[in-house]
C-alpha cells in the first residue's frame, strides 16, 4: 500500500483516524527517505499483525463507512505545548501497547475504555482540557477500578495540572505518585507508571539514582514508546549529561516524528549546553509543523535571549506567553528578559502581580525568584528560590541547569540549594 488512502481502506478507518494511530499507537506506516512527510507506504502483514495485537482498540472504535480522504489537520486553539503535558495525554493511548504484563488476561470494560479515550486531551492542552481528562481519567477508574493504564493516565494528567502554577506542586506530584503506584499494584509491568515514578522521584523526593533506575525499568518495558524517551531526555538535560540526552531525544523522534515535544528538547539541550545556534533549527522545524506550538516559541524566545538579541527575545517571549496563557514559567521567563533588557518598570510590574497573587492564595515561588534576579536583586532571589524548594517547584528545569543562574552557581546559598536536591556534583 502506498498512501494513507489505501491503509486507511484496508483498516476500514478514516485517514485521520489511522494517522492518529501511527502516531500514538505505532501503527507501521513507512516513510520515504526522501520525502519523509509526504509519501508513505505500508505491508498488509505488519498491518495485520498489528491489528491483531490491537483487538481491543479496534473493537471499541468501530469501524467507519466513509474514509475520509481530508488531510491531517494540527488545528489547536488552545496551544499550551507543555512537554509534560504532551507526555501525560500522549502516554494515555501508549499505555495499550502490547508488552508483557503481570496482568496479561486482563481487559478493562469497554464503557471504562471508553472514558479513557476521551481523557486524551491533546498535545497542545491547556487548564481546561487537562481538567477534563482528569475527570474522564476518574470516571473510567470508577466504571473500572482494575484498569491500571487510566490510574496512570490521571498521574500523568497530575503532573501536567503542576505546570499551571493554580495548585502547589507538592499535592499534585504527591497525588500522581499514590496513583502510578496504585497502577502498579494492578499491573507491575506497565512501563508508563514507572515512567511517572521517575518524573516524581526527580522532582518531588530529589532522588536522582531513583529516578534513573526508574526510567530505565520504564524503557526496559517499553523501548519505543516516545514519552518516555523524551521525558528520560529532559531528565538527562537536567543532570547535564547533554550527549546522553541528546541520543534519547532522537529516538522520541524517531519513535514519534510528529510529536513536536521531542524536537524541542533537543533544541533545549543545545541551548542549555552553550550553543543556542545549534537550538534555533530545532525549533524552527517543529515551528513549521504547527507555528502557534506553544513550546517551540517560548524556547526560541529564550534562545535569542541568550544570544543577546534582547529586543528579538522579548518579542518572542511576549508571543510564547500569550500562546501559553501566562503559565508561570512562561511569564516568569518574560520578566527576566524584560529587566535585563532595559524594561524594568514593565519587570516590576509583573513582580507586584505575582506577589499579590502569592498573598491572595498561591503563586509558585520560582517565577517571583526568576524576576527578582532580573531585576538584580540576587538576595532576593535566593531567598525566593529557597521557598520554591520548599514547595518543590523550581521552573520548567532546575536552576542549576537553567543557564539564566548560571553566574549564581559558586554563591554558597545557591551551592547548598544544588546539594539539598542532590545536585551538586554537577560539572559546569
């Protein structure tokens, strides 16, 4: 078979429908190399043998009269980009995947499965499609108490929920980690919990040999699924093991070329090693694919920042937070920029909102931090950042690998804060 058409014909499905399954459940669809975006073919025996180990699937999603002949369409209207987020509901669909399990006989009902595929939520979610997955997480557990993927997918979901900045990091990852174990006790050989329990280990318990040697029991189970390669990546950018990283963003890739997470992180591990030139391609190629991908601006933003195009920076950062909907470290990121770049009555600004919001209720910690050492108030700064390791949120990756505090790292307070979270045998 040589196009989308024709697979989608042999599958009785529509053409979205079995591009959404190349993607997220590894439908064996090929690509050719010189056109890796265009022309695709397929083997009716790979097919088959995947439609076989996906019986479930296929029974719960019937089968369409009408294939639809449309193009894939990227149209998002709410782009959030979160890589955590992309992970959470992207994991809910791999979570199916044909591995070994403790609990091989086991099918979860097809009313539960059914509120589990609704839970999906999209790559580019932001509050309110999150929250909904939570909740049709909650319902398919309730139809279906045993079903150990939904429990996972609602700790993926949970981890997602901390990046908005609207509840404090230490429930939400503390909640995520009760329900990946609860996943485990029904099935211990679901790779994606333990996939959870690493993200947790790293940033909620600090453990970093837990985290590790739970990532890897994550890829020992499921080599190719992309989440866990992409979120094993940012996990390696953090302990600034860039080389190592770099080979696991590729395989994400690999594993899911459309997903736009994986080509970030690359470029983040670029920028974060020293060489933002090297990171701009990066985003640019996943800009391409969708230009309003919430992710791809904002580190570009930070990219030109750190090429000392402060003006190009702010522009972009203004447009990432906007795409973003002002999540902290979005907003945070374009306070930094705004008061280095000369803007500091805008920088102060922020700063006051942030902390009337702090007073009001609840505010994370490392975005007041971030705007404060803008400002060059560095006492302040660490004073923030010690109270953002209190409440173990620190920013979208961890001061001491985030060049922004790159010229904080010999300052005692700062050193004592790398080695509260295990950090400081970092070579810089």
């Amino acid at each position: 078979m040589e196009s989308w058409k024709e697979v989608a014909l042999y599958l009785n499905r529509s053409v979205r429908t079995v591009r959404r399954w190349e993607e997220k459940e590894s439908l064996p669809v090929h690509r050719q190399q010189h056109n890796k975006r265009g022309s695709v073919y397929a083997y009716r025996w790979e097919l088959d043998e995947w439609r076989e180990s996906r019986r479930l699937l296929m029974e719960v999603e019937p089968a369409e009269n009408k294939p639809a002949a449309a193009v894939f369409s990227r149209r998002l209207w709410w782009v959030m980009g979160l890589a955590l987020l992309a992970a959470a509901s992207a994991g809910g669909y791999w979570m199916l995947r044909r591995t070994p399990s403790a609990n091989a006989e086991y099918t979860p009902s097809p009313e539960a499965y059914r509120a589990f595929t609704r839970a999906h939520f999209g790559e580019n979610a932001g509050r309110t499609q999150v929250q909904a997955g939570i909740k049709n997480y909650q319902e398919a557990i309730r139809l279906d108490p045993r079903f150990a993927a939904a429990w996972t997918g609602l700790a993926s979901a949970h981890i997602a929920l901390t990046w908005f900045g609207d509840i404090p990091a230490r429930e939400t990852m503390a909640q995520a980690k009760l329900e990946a174990q609860k996943a485990l006790s029904l099935d211990s050989r679901l790779g994606s919990a333990w996939r959870v329990l690493a993200f947790v280990a790293h940033y909620l318990d600090w453990d970093q040999l837990s985290a590790e040697k739970q990532y890897r029991k994550a890829l020992d189970l499921n080599p190719r699924e992309a989440v866990v390669n992409s979120w094993f990546a940012e996990f390696l950018l953090d302990m600034r093991r860039y080389d190592e990283a770099l080979i696991y963003a590729k395989k994400a890739q690999d594993n899911s070329p459309r997903w736009l997470e994986p080509m970030t992180v690359a470029g983040n591990i670029h920028a974060f090693s020293g060489d933002p030139d090297l990171a701009i391609p990066e985003y640019q190629r996943a800009l391409e694919i969708e230009p309003n991908y919430g992710l791809a601006n904002h580190f570009l933003g930070r990219a030109y920042l750190a090429k000392g195009q402060t003006a190009k920076a702010i522009q972009q950062l203004r447009r990432s937070n906007d795409l973003l909907g002002s999540v902290p470290f979005s907003l945070s990121d374009l306070g930094y920029a705004l008061a280095t770049g000369g803007q500091r009555a805008e920088a102060q600004k922020m700063l006051t909102e942030m902390n009337r919001k702090r007073q009001d209720g609840y505010y994370p910690a490392f975005a007041i931090a971030e705007v404060e050492f803008g400002l060059g108030h560095t006492e302040a700064a660490l004073e923030w950042l010690e109270h953002a390791a209190e409440e173990r949120h620190m920013g979208f990756y961890l001061p001491s690998t985030d060049p922004i505090y790159q010229s904080l790292r010999t300052h005692p307070r700062f050193l004592a804060l790398t080695q509260q979270m295990h950090m400081g045998n970092l070579s810089y």
